[in-house]
C-alpha cells in the first residue's frame, strides 16, 4: 500500500513541487528507499478545506511535510525521514559514528 504525503506546491503553478526543501527531504527519502507514496501538492498560502481539517491539530501553521502511516497523519521531515529509517531500513541512510562528528570520534 502506498503512503500518502502532502506537500508545498509550486506558487502559481499547482500541479508542480514547490521550493520546500523539507517536502523535498522527504521525497527523496521516499525514491532512494523505493517506497511506493501518492503526492498531494497543496497552495499553502490558499489550504484546501480537507488539508486544514487533518493538520490543525497536528501543526496549528498548517506546515508541510506530512506522511500518513498506519491511518495517522505525521508532521515534521526530521520525525518522518526517522520513521522512514525504521520502517524501511534499507538503504539505510544513517550516518556512521566515524562521519558523525567534524572531528572524529
């Protein structure tokens, strides 16, 4: 089953991606991961009714991304690409502890 995401749209131009780079993050998660999803593009300026409706109580500014998993809507691409990492490990990007730091271990 794919999962639904929601993000930004272009300004003035509704059928294509906006210049989010949270909504990017997590698609690009979603390609490398080769993770089947649908793509809603909403107007943030101008939210569709059903959009206001779902996230209000997630995120009162109406922010993007969010991904439904398991029936519940998530914001937030750090708490998303996470889920994502635990979900569908490979391939995995995590950073390993020797590259984690400028500095080394």
């Amino acid at each position: 089953m794919a999962l639904e995401i929601v993000v930004k749209a272009a300004v003035g131009a509704p059928t294509i991606l906006g210049d989010c780079p949270f909504s990017q993050r997590v698609l690009l998660t979603l390609e490398e991961k080769k993770i089947a999803y649908n793509t809603h593009l909403i107007d943030v300026s101008n939210k569709p009714q059903w959009y206001s409706k779902i996230n209000f109580a997630l995120s009162p500014e109406g922010k993007v991304p969010v991904v439904k998993f398991d029936g519940k809507w998530v914001p937030n691409s750090d708490v998303i690409v996470g889920i994502l990492e635990e979900k569908y490990h490979e391939p995995s990007f995590v950073t390993p502890p020797q590259f984690s730091s400028l500095y080394g271990p």
